[in-house]
C-alpha cells in the first residue's frame, strides 16, 4: 500500500543542508511523527492494514531532492498543470524510429499510471489495442 500527502518544503527547510540519511535526530523524529498522523488516518479507513502492515517508510521533499534531485523536492516529474495535457511528444512514439517512450507522467501520476503507459507503449509498438485484451 502507498499513501501519499501534501507537504511543504518549508516544514523540512532546517534540514536541507543535512545529506540523506544524515539529518540527525530531530529530523527523524519529524518523520516518525508525520508517519503516525499518516498511518491513524489509513487505519480509520482501512482498519485491517493495522495488523498486516509489516513495515513503513515515510520519504519527505528533501528526500526526493536528495534521490531525484528535483529542487523543492516534487514527487512528479511533469508540472500538475492543464498544461501537461497539451504536449504534443507526450506520447509513446517518437520521431525517432524504434525509440518509444513509457512512464508515469505519459498519463497522470503515479503506480497506476506507470502501468497504464506501458499497455499505451506496448499498444503503439504492436499496432493493437492492448487495453481491449485485460
């Protein structure tokens, strides 16, 4: 299971200058604490993961900025703008014969997303509807 909050960079701005894995205490505690409020709230709606979760992380912006180095530690790569759906080489096919393109940001965001551009990927390399064959 994956769940996914809002958070402001400034909330982690004391710890941007720590490398990852070397925040200090303070910093983990934050984590931890943040990770509770986030585990409450999915054990009210999903009271059964309480007893079959196994483990958790909890990854912050500096994190990502740290992993993905995206500069206020966004989780996305493509802005979430109406602008995104306007691009015209967000696509599978390029105009380079043979190279085509897959990944989350080829729909939305996320998991689900991913999976989704890969039948579109697939769909385009096959010339056949892959969607239909689920």
């Amino acid at each position: 299971m994956e769940a996914i909050t809002l958070a402001h960079w400034s909330w982690w701005d004391k710890w941007k200058n720590g490398a990852w894995k070397k925040r200090g205490d303070e910093y983990e505690a934050e984590k931890e604490n943040l990770s509770q409020r986030i585990l409450n709230k999915v054990f009210k709606h999903v009271p059964k993961a309480k007893d079959a979760l196994d483990y958790y992380e909890l990854s912050t912006p500096l994190t990502v900025k740290s992993l993905a180095n995206y500069p206020l530690g966004e989780m996305y790569g493509i802005n979430h703008t109406p602008e995104r759906f306007k691009q015209r080489w967000l696509k599978p096919k390029t105009e380079i014969k043979g190279l085509y393109i897959t990944g989350q940001d080829m729909f939305t965001v996320g998991v689900s997303s991913a999976l989704l551009s890969g039948l579109m990927t697939v769909s385009s390399i096959l010339n056949k509807n892959m969607f239909k064959t689920l």
